[in-house]
C-alpha cells in the first residue's frame, strides 16, 4: 500500500499541462503566487533576513543564477530558495490551507522561483510547479495525521516541494516518485512550541524545507536513490502517527487543493483571526470607552483558546497571543505590520488590556473549525 497510490498521484502531477487545468485554478494559482511573492518582500529585509543573506552572499565561489525578492543580491538556487522561505515566514502573513492543516504556497513557491529563473524556465512551467506541488503537499497532509507537538511546516512540505521541482523539469511519473521517497528521507521534526514563544527559528522552517525540496531533486539528477518504502514509512511512522494513501489520490483532477486556501487579513496565527473579525465588526458599530472595559470573555475554538497560555516576550509571540492582539487593536484600531512593532509590548495599556481577556472554549465553534 501508498506505493501504487503514490504513483497515480504522481501520474496526475506529472500530466498537468495549463490544457488541463480549469482556468479558474490558473487564475486562482496567480493570486495565491502573488500574495506569497508579496509576503515574501515584506520579510526580506528582517533583522535575520539580512544577516543570513550576507552569511550566504560572501560564498562567491558558487554559480549565483537567482535572485530574492526584495533584495538586489544573486545567490545559488539553493540559497535563494532558503533565503525567501525565511523571508516569507518572517511576519507570521503566509496564505494557508485549512485541510492541509498549514501552508504550503510558502514550502513551495520560494524554491520554484529560485529554479525557474536559474534555468530560464516559462512561467507557464512556474505555474505548474505551484500547482502540482501545493497539490501534492496538500494531499499528502490530508492523508497524514502529524505527530502531537510537531510544527507542520517542513514535514509533508519537503515532498511537496520536490515533487513541484520535478513537475516544472517534466520529469515521468517513476521519477517523481523516486524524488518523493528522496525527499522523504529529509522530513523534519520541528517544535511547534517555538512559534507560540517567539523563537524565531521557526522563521527558518519553510526556508529550509525549500532548500531540501530542490537538493531533493538535485540529489535524483546525480543518481541518488532511496528506498521505495521511504514515502510510506516516513508519513505513518515517523512524523506521522496514521496514515490513509487512499486520500493521495481521492477526487484527483476534481478538486484542487490550491483553490481552497485562505489568504491572512492580519499578520498573525490564523487562530486569532476570527476574534479579531469579531472585534472588528464591534469597533465598526460601537464606541468604547477603553477605561470601561473591565472584563473581555472570547469563546473561541480549542487552538484559538491555547493562544493564551503565555505572555508573549517578543513581537514574534505577539502574533500568537489573542489577549495581547485583541488588546493591541482596542488601542491601535487595527492590527497589520505598521501596528506591530516591538514597542507595543512595551506599551502598559496594552498588558492591562491583555490581563483583561479570558478565552473560553465552545463546542459550537469548535464544530464550525
């Protein structure tokens, strides 16, 4: 078992053609290629951005054929696909996928940008990389069930990736699986609690998901192979606790994951969202008064209700703190990159704010999740 569904999938990635795609997927693929290249500049130029850029940049005796966006430097392929991974992972503002239960455009697009401009390729072949990768990632998200602990970013990512490099290489559907056990062999095992604390090493997850994703396929060009088991074991043992190869290739070709992503309104963990919607919502119709504010009760979901186990050190944990979020927009009026800076933390009216939000867990909304 997942072997046979593990070719028929790659199969289906490896026959894409923008002929056969409905065009509101193409179209739909743009946007979220747009909005991952816009999330990608806004991070380029962190603080850690740019001393890993000049770290890398100073190794000039490699062939230096891509470029980030966002920066004036050229890089090796590599490097430029780890550079822009962290970039866009930076300010918590990457588009994600409910059902995939992460994002994957992030995973992705950094690292078929980086080899499609090394190797002069189309952007229709662009394209396909990004569809046929976030289809692949997605899908085998979907059929997995990760580890309690583990952050998603840079487990079912690495073979997504791979196999969207393989697609923009037209490579045949043996090859591509070939490359997806390869790429097995280098799923990580990140700690989703460095997100929640702001350790910003969780920043680095989709950069070097990208850089494995692309190494994965040049290690397949130079000869390297793994075992055929590799894909199976990896996603129900290793990373993952269960594993269904059955949904790798359920409604193939009628359904795209691409099409069911959610793009951020705000810079942060897409479990505060709907708390800041409401608060939005209430801001837009209401006066406050912020100093006849003594109790604010959030019914939320369980995840959303885990964003306030800790007061956030960092503007990084912030973006994960729904007391402190909530706070921060009764204040400011919003909250967007402009908004969150790291002297708000430092603000007393926002911690008094925040010491004043309780999270209560609801089944209701736990059902609408």
């Amino acid at each position: 078992m997942a072997q046979r569904e593990l070719l028929s999938l790659c199969e289906f990635l490896s026959g894409m053609n923008l002929a056969s795609i409905p065009i509101y997927v193409i179209e739909h693929a743009k946007l979220v290629l747009l909005d991952t290249l816009g999330v990608i500049i806004a991070g380029s130029h962190s603080h850690e951005v740019n001393r890993i850029a000049k770290g890398l940049s100073l190794n000039n005796g490699q062939e230096q054929t891509a470029t980030c966006p966002g920066r004036q430097e050229r890089f090796h392929p590599l490097n430029a696909a780890l550079i822009s991974g962290i970039s866009g992972s930076s300010l918590e503002y990457e588009e994600g996928n409910s059902r995939a239960m992460g994002h994957p455009a992030i995973q992705i697009v950094p690292a078929i940008l980086a080899s499609s401009e090394a190797n002069n390729l189309t952007g229709e072949r662009l394209l396909i990389g990004l569809i046929a990768g976030y289809e692949a990632a997605s899908r085998i998200s979907r059929a997995s069930s990760i580890r309690k602990g583990l952050h998603p970013t840079g487990t079912w990512g690495v073979v997504g990736c791979a196999l969207g490099i393989g697609c923009i290489y037209k490579r045949s559907p043996e090859s591509l699986a070939e490359i997806a056990n390869i790429a097995s062999s280098y799923a990580l095992s990140p700690y989703v609690k460095n997100s929640f604390a702001g350790k910003n090493v969780s920043s680095t997850f989709a950069g070097i998901t990208n850089y494995l994703g692309l190494l994965s396929n040049i290690f397949f060009a130079s000869g390297i192979r793994a075992e055929p088991s590799s894909f199976k074991i990896t996603f129900s043992q290793f990373v993952s606790e269960n594993f269904d190869p059955a949904l790798l290739c359920e409604n193939l070709g009628k359904e795209y994951a691409i099409r069911e992503n959610y793009f951020k309104p705000y810079p942060t963990c897409r479990f505060t969202h709907p708390t800041l919607d409401a608060l939005k919502a209430i801001l837009e119709k209401e006066q406050i008064n912020l100093d006849d504010i003594h109790h604010i009760k959030v019914w939320s979901f369980k995840a959303a209700v885990h964003t306030s186990s800790s007061t956030p050190i960092n503007i990084e944990a912030m973006r994960f703190s729904t007391p402190y979020l909530v706070a921060a927009m009764l204040l400011q009026g919003k909250i967007d990159l402009e908004t969150l800076k790291d002297e708000v933390l430092e603000d007393k009216r926002i911690t008094d704010l925040a010491s004043k939000v309780e999270m209560i867990y609801s089944p209701e909304y736990e059902s609408f999740r």
